[in-house]
C-alpha cells in the first residue's frame, strides 16, 4: 500500500450530514454516472443508509441516477446473504450468529442449571448476561479476563457476583462450540478485523468513503484508520469541532461531546488540524456553534466565560424553549408544534427523545388530528391485540381460570370462540353477573362449568364456557408436569388460536401486520425452543411473558411521511425542518451514569471496559449535533410524576452562557404554542355547578324503611336514593375478598337457630351444637376456598365466646323470646302514613318483666357518643316499636 497521510474529512454539526455528504460525493464521483457505482459509502445506521440514498436523490434534483454501494457497518455480519465480494472475504470461515431468542434461551437454561430460580427469573438474568457478554465481546475483551478479577480485592456482594459470573467462563464458550455459532458482538468485530485486514493487504481498486462513525467500537476505529489509508479511501467525521481552543481540547472529559473523537483521532494518529472541511461550501453556522461551544466546554476551562467572545443575537434564530408544567403538558405542546409543521407541505419534522413515556404521549396526542406518528422504536409486541390474547391465555391456565383472568379474555376483541363478537361479549357479561361476581368459584374449569350450572347463566354460557374447555384441555393436561417449552408452546398458541376462530372459521389471531409480526416470534420461538430442558407448566406463562416483552414491530403503512419519532440513536446524521429535542430533564436525557448489575466500576476499569460517563459524551454529542440544527425546540417538564424536576445539564449550561451573554431565548412562538395547547381543552365558557339538593318529589320518596335504612338514610341519603327510587343495587365485586355481609348473615342464622333450639335450657354439649348449627348456616359457602380458610375458623372462636357470654347472661335472668323477630311502626305524616319496620335478631324477656332487645354484630359496634348524638338510631327504633306492641307475639 502506498504511504499516504490519513484521508480525513469533517462535517461540521448542524449542516445537515447526509445533505452535506450527498452533496460532496456528488462533487467528488458525478461527473460519470458509472463512477458512482464503484464507490462504496459505510455508513454506522441501516437507517442512516436510506437517509443517504434520499439526499442523493435530492441532490441529483430529481435526474436518474445509479447509486452507489451503500452499507452499513453491521452489514459485514450478513456477508453470505450479499453478493458484494469484499464482504464476503471478510466474514470467509466465520461460524453463523447465534439467534438472538436462541441465545436468550440457552442463557437461561445455563442460569437455571446453576442457581434455584424460577423460568422467568432466568430469563430476566439470562439478557442482562446477554448485554454483559455483548459489552465485553464490543470492546473484543475475552471471558478468560473475568477470572483476573479476584473475589478477595472485593466486596462479599460482588464476590457472590463474580462466582455466578464463572459459568460465562467456562460453560459459555462449549455451549457455543457445540452449537456451531458465536456470539452477534463477537462475530461483527471479527468480520469488521476481517475486512480492515483483507483491505490492508490487498486495497480496492474503488473509492471506499466511511462516514457518520465516532469509532466508539474497536473494531469499527481499526477499519477507519485502514480506510483512512487506502489510495482510494476517505473518512468523514460527524461534527468535529475544529475551532474548539486547544487548552479546552486536551481538558476533555468522558461527558463532553467531542470526547469520542478525540479518541478516534488518536488512535488514527492524525491531529485534529489535519482534519479538512470535507465541502467547502458547507460552512459551520458560526453564532450557534459557538453559542453551544461555550455552553458545552469542559468544567476545566468554564472560567473562560466571562472572557467569551460576544455572541451574536443570530445565535438564538431559530432555537426556542419550552418549560411545561409536567409532561402531560409537555407531550400536548410538542404535538401542537408538529401539527403546525404539517401546514406547509414542504416541512419535516421530528420529535428525538430517549423518554418513551413522553414519545407515547406525543403519538397520543396526534391522533387528536388523525396523525400516525413515525416511531422508529416501534411498538410492543407484547401489548399488541394479537400479543394480548395470547399473554392473558397464557394468564388464563396460570391462575387457574380465575374469574379476572376469564373475563379479561372472553372481552378481548379477538376472542370469539366460533361466534359474532357480540354474541360471545353478551355471554361473557352474563357469565360475569350470574356466577362471577362475590367471591372466588373454586379452581378449574370443571368447578366453574359445577357453579354455572348452578346458577341462572343459561345453556348458551354453559355451552361456552365447555367449548373454551375443550379449546383449553391440552394446555389445562399440561399443567401438572414439565415439558419441553415447544409443546407447551404448541398448546399455548393451539388455545389461542381456538379462541380467535370468527364464525366464518377463519383465525384472526394472524390477521395484518401485528399478526404476521407475532406469526415471525412464534416461529422463531418455536426454532429456538429445540432442545433445551423441560420447562415446569407453571413457569411457562411468566417466562413467555419475559421473551415477548423485548420484541417490537414498526407498521408499514399509515404513518405520517413528514413527522418523524426518534430516539438520539436513529436521529444521528438524519436532517429535518424542525427538530423538538423532548424529555431535557437530568436523569432523562442524558440518562444517569447508573451502577452495572455485575460488575462494580474497579472491576470494569481492570477489565478495560469504558465508564458509563462515555455514554453520556455520546449523548452529548447527538444533544450538540440536533442543537445545531436551523430550527431546534427544547422542551422539559418542571414536574414528572407529580415531583419537581431539574433541568438537564446541557440545558443548565446554556443558560448560564445566555446569562454571561446577557442574550435571552426567544419565547413569542413557544409561548403561543402552548397556549395553543392549553386553549384545546379550555372550555369556552365555565359554568359553575351549585350544590347538591337531595330533593326528590314526595311521590317519589320510599313510604316504608327499615331501621337499618333509616340508619343509611341519615348517613348517606344518597344510597336510600340510589335503592328505594331509582332501584339499583350495586354489582359485587369481582374475586371479592370475603364479604362480612354474607359472613354476617351466616352467623346470624347459625345463633338464631342455635338459640330458637335451646330458648329454655342450653344443652350439655353447647359447643358442638352450636357448630353443627354454623355448618348448616354456611352451607355451600364452605365449598369456596376463602370461607373454608378464613370464616370458618372464626366462627368457631365466636362460637366459644359467645356460649361464655349466653350462660353469663342467663344466669342473670335474661330468657330467650323471640329470634328473627317481625315488627312494623305506623307513623302520621303530612304525605300520609310512613311505616318502619325491623327484623329483631333477638327479644329476651327479663325478670324484671320489661324486654331486652338483642342485635348480633359481625361488625364494628356503634361507639356511645354516636349512640348519644342519635347517629346510630336502629335498636332505639326497635325499642319504639316494642313500646308500641310492633313485635309479632311481643306484647308491648
């Protein structure tokens, strides 16, 4: 190869890098339409590659062109499924990739033979190994390094963690060995060495231009330094700063956004000054390159401030700030701006925020207008219609058709069970009022068929309910045993598919883009599932759960092509209009320098991993580089979650450099936009509403209460309102926890007919006839699983207090009269006569000749104070009806 000096080129940030790039090649290779097509373009981003083929369409302006071989650097792993030559010499003897769900499951296995967790469990262990192997194999540090780390220089914890870590070590590797693969990380930095060495020893006869890369990855720095030096080679830095003073460059800091490249321009041995403007007439936007130069430089050289050069207003045309009240506000203004971006057919705009949360938020509030937003992170699978169905089946044999669990299914718009959607909703709400509301039914399908039979619920249910049985009996069989994960897979999507057969007999379940997306998992699943160790039935769910989670998909079709969702990864060298920099809060973007689950920052530092402070510089410079763009908003929320937030770094340093500058943000158009956002939901005029008046006509109102009403009636007159003129009753709840009303009247019946069985004299064996009372007072309810467990070893603690308290009184002259004893008052009103009635639980007669009246209370009982206020007036009421004679077979 012929000695030559590193070809290196920068795009200043804020240029537009795939514009400005279209713009050089075609300077540089378009005299000859054919000459395109020898150069090769690497680009860091698969996205990135379709940027660069629009921008040289728009600057080929609109003639046909023949593009050249653009690829991104990932490429290099899939060599055998190109026809490009000199990426299949570089991946020549490289094992295939290991699956990424392939991998994940031989992880968990490999957890689960070494620590007593659940399947679940493994799996959420088994991808945070996963990213641990994916950082080492990066930065091409072998697991034979893990045992240098020596347990003894380090905490007990991370001693545990160490000896856990071990079967990375030494069972990894043979697993990977006798599958024939290697890891994704591993083989992409040996086929990227492949390729820069095939390069280095036999250069292309081609131009090879790599642009848009930082290095961060050591394979990928090795091949630009080789590029660099090809006769034919260029390297096209993204947003070099070269006018950053020397004094401040070699003070740079992990966190600083030319932090990665300094490191790159020293492992390529090349000075910064030897780095040219890759277009000459494409010139830095100087105000804000130096507004945000300032703002940005390292905390070593900030006392530079109050000497910086003054900054011209021009640096602050075109960026705008909005602090919103929290993030419901936030995400509301954001969409606000994109929507009056969409008025001019020529603009493009994007939202780029690390913040899901707010990225949600923001699609929500478009579809306000109809606007389907571009997310490139795409959606979750696992929260898709067709995901949902299969994970609340799943949910379903797990909790062993809990009344929750059937419900959230049957009313799932894709369960249908052979039958119109509205038939099988109608049978699910009369499945619910019938049998499913109070109390849990016992287990399993067959309790659950046992208790609709038993109810009101009607052949049309029951008939549903055993078609779901049959649907579910190969799942159902399983549950007892361990078994391969691919049939209970089988059995898993077999229930599924059962329940999403419409009445025309087709399965909906794979309908559209979401069902072709999971029909992809599903059988990538089912691939990977070979082979590995059974799975406990009941571990299932939650381990499908874990694997579905991590998978998204990104619809084709019906997105908006002007409004784009990125995060700060897919937004890299990408070029809009207007670009709303969202979620500007310190712990949101840049995200905090968080602990690593495995390694402790020593540990990292001796094995040569980089600190988590180079992931914020790398924030750091897609901040600087989408800052600089002609037209940035930044936006944060003061509060998030109801807490006060504090501003992003960046955000805190801006201001500072404004503040020294004396210079303010433009806030005329931000500000109008959001008061655009909070006019959406301001009503035009506000009507206060007055007071209640619980006034009902008198022909309306109820002629006759009970005691316990009149109670209500003086503490709720809403709920008398609610019952005795509108006639509602409340639906219980459904999987009620025990309820003290039923509780309440099975104690009730149990002494009533204990004491109507022994009014004279209590027998010799009281306790267990008391018991055998209880039992028939509970009746069915003992077949449910809470009342067996918790009622009735309580009843048979009242039981013995309440035979000590029978016999204390009785001894003192109280006598059993009546129980459940009838009785009604008369009263005049202006409206006519108003009757009050009472059922007495029990009126005893004393020696004194006067009455003792008797309520058994399950309950909280009524303190004397309320007594005395006339707040709990039901045995007062009751003794006024005793006085007026009221009690069937009392006198008075």
């Amino acid at each position: 190869m012929t000695a030559k000096q590193p070809a290196l080129f920068s795009l200043a940030a804020g240029s537009g890098f795939v514009d400005a790039l279209a713009a050089g090649i075609l300077s540089r290779h378009g005299a000859d339409p054919l000459e395109l097509t020898r150069l090769t373009v690497l680009l860091p981003t698969r996205r990135a590659v379709g940027a660069l083929q629009l921008a040289l369409l728009r600057a080929g302006e609109g003639r046909p062109l023949l593009l050249p071989n653009i690829r991104a650097l990932g490429d290099v792993e899939e060599a055998e499924a190109t026809d490009d030559a000199w990426l299949a010499a570089a991946a020549t003897d490289l094992p295939p990739a290991v699956g990424a769900l392939r991998r994940r499951l031989l992880l968990t296995a490999l957890v689960q033979r070494s620590r007593t967790v659940s399947s679940a469990q493994a799996a959420l262990l088994a991808g945070e190994l996963a990213h641990l192997l994916d950082r080492l194999q990066t930065e091409e540090i072998p697991l034979s390094r893990l045992h240098t780390l020596v347990p003894a220089d380090h905490a007990a914890h991370w001693q545990v963690t160490l000896d856990f870590l071990r079967i990375l070590e030494v069972n990894w590797p043979a697993i990977l060995a006798a599958e024939g693969v290697i890891d994704p990380a591993e083989r992409r930095a040996r086929a990227l060495r492949a390729l820069a060495r095939h390069w280095q020893d036999d250069p292309p006869a081609w131009p090879v231009i790599a642009a848009g890369s930082t290095g961060s990855i050591p394979a990928t720095a090795e091949l630009l330094s080789v590029v660099a030096l090809l006769p034919q080679g260029a390297v096209v830095l993204p947003g070099l700063d070269a006018r950053l003073d020397e004094p401040s460059w070699r003070e740079l800091e992990p966190t600083h956004p030319q932090y990665g490249l300094k490191l790159l321009l020293a492992r390529l041995g090349c000075p910064r000054e030897a780095v040219t403007d890759w277009d000459a007439a494409v010139s830095e936007p100087a105000a804000r390159a130096t507004l945000l130069r300032e703002a940005l430089r390292p905390a070593a050289t900030s006392e530079a401030w109050p000497d910086m050069p003054s900054l011209p207003p021009e640096a602050l045309t075109g960026l705008g700030r909005l602090d919103c009240a929290n993030e419901q506000e936030e995400a509301g203004a954001i969409a606000v701006i994109l929507r009056e971006a969409v008025e001019d057919p020529a603009t493009t705009a994007a939202l780029v925020t690390p913040d899901r949360g707010l990225a949600r938020r923001v699609a929500a509030e478009l579809r306000r207008w109809d606007i389907a937003l571009d997310d490139s992170a795409g959606q979750p699978l696992a929260d898709s219609m067709p995901g949902t169905l299969l994970r609340l089946a799943a949910a379903l044999i797990e909790e062993r058709v809990a009344p929750v669990a059937l419900l959230a299914l049957l009313k799932h718009p894709l369960a249908l069970l052979g039958r119109a959607p509205a038939t099988l909703r109608g049978h699910a709400r009369r499945l619910e009022r019938s049998t499913l509301r109070g109390p849990r039914p016992q287990a399993g399908f067959d309790a659950l068929i046992r208790a609709a039979h038993a109810s009101d619920a009607g052949t049309a249910v029951r008939e549903m309910l055993e078609e779901l049985h049959r649907a579910a009996e190969t799942f159902v069989a399983l549950d007892a045993q361990a078994s391969s994960l691919a049939t209970l897979l089988a059995a898993h999507v077999g229930l599924a598919e059962r329940l999403a057969r419409d009445a025309a007999g087709e399965i909906q379940l794979w309908a559209g883009e979401t069902g072709e997306a999971l029909a992809s998992f599903i059988a990538e699943l089912r691939e990977a599932a070979g082979g590995l160790p059974a799975v406990p039935a009941g571990e299932y769910p939650g381990l499908f759960e874990r694997l579905i989670a991590e998978v998204g998909f990104r619809p084709r079709h019906g997105q908006h092509p002007r409004l784009h969702l990125w995060g700060p990864l897919e937004a890299r060298l990408q070029r809009v209009d207007l670009v709303v920099l969202g979620g500007l809060n310190e712990g949101g973007w840049p995200a905090p320098a968080t602990a690593d689950p495995w390694l402790s920052r020593p540990m990292q530092a001796q094995l040569g991993l980089p600190l988590p402070e180079r992931r914020i510089g790398q924030a750091a410079h897609d901040f600087a580089s989408l800052a600089s763009l002609p037209r940035v908003v930044l936006t944060r929320a003061q509060k998030q979650d109801g807490n006060p937030t504090v501003p992003s770094r960046w955000l805190a340093r801006l201001d500072n450099v404004l503040a020294a500058a004396q210079l303010t943000l433009p806030s005329a158009e931000t500000a109008r936009q959001l008061a655009w956002r909070r006019a959406l939901d301001r009503p035009a005029r506000i009507v206060p509403c007055g007071p209640p008046r619980f006034a009902p006509p008198l022909t309306a109102r109820p002629r006759r209460l009970s005691v316990t009403r009149v109670e209500r009636w003086l503490h709720d007159p809403y709920e008398i309102f609610a019952r005795h003129i509108l006639r509602l009753e409340p639906l219980e709840p459904l999987d009620a926890a025990p309820d003290a009303a039923e509780r309440g009247i099975a104690v009730h019946q149990a002494l009533d007919d204990f004491i109507f069985a022994h009014r004279e004299r209590l027998p010799a064996d009281a306790e267990a006839a008391l018991q055998a009372a209880g039992r028939a007072a509970f009746g069915a309810l003992l077949e449910r699983p809470a009342v067996a467990a918790f009622w009735w070893p309580r009843f048979l603690r009242i039981a013995r207090w309440f035979l000590d308290q029978e016999t204390a009184w009785r001894q003192a002259g109280g006598q059993p009269l009546a129980v459940e004893c009838q009785g009604a008052l008369s009263l005049h009103g202006p409206a006519g006569p108003f009757t009050l009635t009472a059922t007495a639980d029990r009126i005893d007669r004393l020696r004194t000749g006067g009455l003792a009246i008797i309520d058994y209370k399950t309950g909280q009982v009524p303190g004397a104070r309320r007594i005395a206020k006339g707040d709990a007036p039901q045995l007062p009421l009751e003794a006024a009806i005793a006085q007026a004679g009221g009690f069937a077979g009392v006198a008075a």
